[in-house]
C-alpha cells in the first residue's frame, strides 16, 4: 500500500534533520581539533618565548678594551694615537649595547622583548653613560680651549646617542645609535690616520675632571635611589632658596621611598651603569696613563674600577629581594648602593688629586 504524502514528507524531514546535525557533528569535531591545535601551538610559542627571554635577560660579560683598539684601529691601517683607546671604548660600550643577545630590547613592542624590563633598565644605564661620555669627548676632550671649535662629528654622535630610548619606527632608536657610532668612528679614524683630515684628544686633567664630575653626579644618584628601597626619613634639603631671604630654619622631614614596581629596574640600570664606566674607565686610565701618575692618582682610580667591577657578580636569586637592613632576607638594593657609594666616594677624591695633585 504506498504511503500517504504526509508520511513521506515526515521520513524525509527526519532524514534530512539526521544528515544536517551528523554535519553539524563533523563541523564541531573539526572546529575542536583546531582549536587544540591553535592552543597548542600558543603554548609552545609562550614557553618558547619565556625561554628566550631567560636568555635575551643575561647581561653581556666584558671585552677587553685592549683587543677593541686593536680591532678598531691596528687591523684598519691606523696609528695607536692620543684618544685611539678612549674613543674605540666608547664604540665599543655603545656596540656592544646594540648587538648583545637579542639586541637592543627597550623599544621592542612584541614578546618576548615587550615583557621584558630588566634589561632595558640595564640598557638605559649603559646609554646614560655612553651620552655622558659622548658630550664629555664633544666638549673637553676634542677640544684645546673653551674657545676652540668643537668637532663637528663628534657633535653629530651626541645628538644621535640622545635620541629617544624607545623609539621602534620612523627613526628606529637602534637606527639613530648606529649613526651615532658611525660618528663617532670616522672621529677615530681621523685621529689615528686612517682618513687624511685631522682630529685632536688632549688628555689633560682638567678635562678628566669635567667627565668624572658628571659620573659623580649619576653615581650620587643612583646610591640615594638604591639606598631608598627600604625607605629613609630625610630632611628637606630641595626647599628653594632665594638671593637675600632667608632660608627655613626648620627644612623638615620627608619620606623618601623606592616602590617596589621600580626596585629591579633601579637595580639594573644601575648595574648597565657600572658596566659601561668599567670599560670606559680602564680606558681611561690608559690614555690618561701621565696625568694620573703625576697627579698620584692611579691607585685611586683603580679602586674605583675595583668597586664597580664587584657590582657585575653573578645574581644568585631569581628576583631582586628587598628585605630590610637588618632583617632575615637579603637586601640586594643596599648592596648594590654600598659598592656605587665607594666607589662614588673614591672618585671624589680622585677628582681632589686631579684639581691639587
């Protein structure tokens, strides 16, 4: 007996339901192995990252200032001339700054550099120093008297070395700092022959003084910032004082305090800090060897070279700690501040023998 028409239209609805949900089933499962997939790749990309990071987080050892000016001026068909070591360290810091592990991070906007923050506060250390010591070669060390013409790359160099430190595009930071050595190199070549024009360094000890008294300034600094982790009363000594008012008699207290967002990075910058004047240092005491044996000097030099080496040692924490002074866990700021205040104390003095010898 053939079926009615509505009993058909029934069977063919079923199956038509049937076959559209068992799609929709393979649709599901398929939709689930790509999302596994997706996630799986995700995972391996973080743990890849979080490895790398690890790696980019190491700091740079030390080069020998020696093998630089070798590199810099012997092999190019140079003369090892007055200023040759000073300026190929300077190169030197700022390269190696560029083409450490992972490069130059503090402007990086993707994983696993944007994660990142204690090596650019590392970073933002070296490029203060390597700032301070490019004005300190634009304006003392290039130049007879404060009347003679600054050397024009070397003023080119400076204003590249202090461009902004997180620029990635439109100039790119690392673009500007390159330029910047680039610079500065064709400085050095000038001065040790490798290209026909002239340039001067004069190692006086005046213009040692006019550098290491910019180094004292940051060293200061950065002991107060470092030493404030724990917190500290001081008395107000930034009350604005005016030409015939009396100052107030009582300055008062104020509470100066590190947070504790910021202590890692003051850490670090510290250390990029130390690590840069170590090189530039040594570098100094070579080219400034006469001056500082004159003046009785160079031991003190050396222990500041000393002090600031003791602030590279290997971290033996995964994180920067910051108990207090006296309490049961350690207080890796008020070390750091401990070796940068010696060592600031002994520039200090170096700085005395230099002006009275």
């Amino acid at each position: 007996m053939p079926m009615s028409k509505a009993k058909q239209f029934w069977i063919h609805l079923q199956r038509k339901l049937r076959d559209t949900f068992a799609d929709t089933r393979d649709d599901v499962s398929r939709l689930g192995v790509r999302v596994k997939i997706g996630l799986a790749v995700l995972g391996l990309y973080l743990l890849l990252a979080l490895v790398v990071g690890i790696y980019w987080s190491m700091t740079p050892g030390f080069f020998t200032v020696e093998d630089y000016v070798t590199a810099q001026v012997e092999e190019r068909g140079g003369k090892r001339e007055r200023g040759a070591v000073m300026t190929s360290a300077l190169i030197g810091v700022a390269e190696t700054l560029l083409e450490k592990p992972g490069g130059y991070l503090t402007n990086d906007i993707t994983p696993p550099g944007l994660w990142l923050d204690n090596m650019p506060s590392w970073e933002y250390g070296v490029v203060i120093q390597v700032r301070d010591a490019s004005k300190a070669m634009r304006e003392a060390f290039s130049r007879s008297q404060s009347q003679s013409r600054e050397d024009q790359d070397l003023a080119l160099a400076e204003s590249r070395f202090n461009f902004n430190t997180d620029s990635w595009i439109m100039p790119a930071t690392e673009r500007q700092y390159r330029e910047g050595i680039q610079y500065t190199r064709r400085y050095l070549d000038r001065l040790t022959g490798i290209s026909d024009q002239n340039a001067e360094f004069y190692t006086r000890a005046d213009n040692l003084r006019y550098w290491l008294s910019t180094v004292e300034t940051r060293l200061g600094s950065l002991s107060q910032r470092l030493s404030a982790s724990v917190g500290q009363r001081r008395l107000n000594t930034d009350l604005p004082l005016r030409m015939g008012e009396p100052q107030e008699t009582e300055p008062g207290e104020v509470i100066v305090k590190t947070p504790w967002t910021q202590l890692d990075n003051v850490y670090y910058e510290a250390r990029g800090s130390a690590w840069a004047l170590i090189h530039l240092l040594k570098a100094a005491e070579i080219e400034f060897a006469d001056v500082l044996d004159d003046k009785n000097a160079r031991v003190s030099l050396g222990q500041i070279i000393r002090e600031l080496e003791a602030t590279q040692r290997s971290l033996m924490s995964p994180m920067i700690l910051n108990g207090s002074g006296f309490g049961l866990l350690a207080n890796h700021s008020l070390v750091m501040a401990s070796y940068i205040s010696r060592a600031n104390a002994a520039l200090i003095d170096l700085r005395s023998l230099l002006d009275r010898g």
